[in-house]
C-alpha cells in the first residue's frame, strides 16, 4: 500500500468571511464548501485545512508543514502582498507548494501585482473562483507523488 501523503491548505486573512465578503470577487462559496471541494480533489490523501487572520499563525503552520506536510497549498490573502515572513518560512521548505487565489491578482489593483509568496512557490494557480483550490489540490498532489516517484 502507498504511503497516505498529507497536504497542507493554509488559508490567510479574511477568507473567514468568503461567501459574503465582496462575492462580485470571490463568489458566493464558503470556505466550508472550498474546503469540501479541497477534500474531494484530493482523492484519498489527508488534508490539513486551516484558515487564521493573523500573520504569525500562519507562520508557525507553515514550519509545521516541514515535518508533517507532502505538500502545500496556501491562499496568504492580502499577506501575498506584504509579507516577507510567509516568504521565508516558505523558502525552508523542500516539498511543493502551490500558491493559490480566487480572483486573478495580475488583472486588479497594481498593489496587488507583486506576490513575495510567489518567490517561494512551486507554482501559482489564480482567476478560477473556488476551482483554483481544486487545481491546486491536484498539482501539489501531483508534485508530491512525482517527487515521491523512485527510479
Ligand atoms: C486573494 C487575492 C488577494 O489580493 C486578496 O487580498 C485576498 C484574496 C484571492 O484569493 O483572490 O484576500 O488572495
């Protein structure tokens, strides 16, 4: 039997409120239905979903991801922006991580044009609503296994 890989969903700040927050943007799904949707692409692995408002918890969840982490996908919200500290707790990773955005950042505000996070990531994945989630799930997942893949 395969060993179960375990993939980290990492959520950062106000993506508590999707589903009501600004759903012109974001869309009318709740994190409880994209977690759903992260569970069902995920397709047996273990999936460790969280979501925090605040920049140091989500820094500790990522240096847990070190040793108890196949893979990550993080949506760091606004602090895809902001933070260098996301930046480098990723950066000691050595497993794939997927960065990942409902809406296209590249196509709105320029402040939002530069992502620190994306210095660190494997991949990005960004415009398809909730189905970036799944997209994402897919190719951390595929990544893990590769990397995984022996000879
Ligand atoms: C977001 C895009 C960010 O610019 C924004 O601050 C968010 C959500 C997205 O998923 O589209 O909070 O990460």
């Amino acid at each position: 039997m395969p060993e179960t890989l375990t993939l980290y969903v990492l959520n950062g700040p106000n993506l508590n409120l999707l589903g009501v927050r600004e759903p012109d943007i974001y869309g009318h799904e709740t994190l409880a239905d994209v977690q759903a949707m992260c569970e069902a692409a995920a397709e047996g692995a273990r999936v460790v979903f969280r979501q925090s408002n605040h920049e140091g918890q989500l820094v500790d969840w990522i240096q847990e991801a070190r040793t108890e982490a196949s893979a990550l996908v993080i949506n760091p919200a606004a602090f895809t922006h902001t933070s260098v500290a996301l930046l480098d707790a990723l950066k000691t990773l050595s497993i794939p991580v997927v960065e990942c955005h409902l809406s296209n950042p590249a196509a709105r505000e320029a402040f939002r044009h530069h992502s620190y996070v994306s210095l660190a990531a494997t991949g990005v994945i960004a415009g398809f609503g909730p189905r970036s989630y799944e997209l994402a799930v897919r190719a951390a997942l595929d990544l893990a296994r590769r990397a995984g893949t022996k000879g």
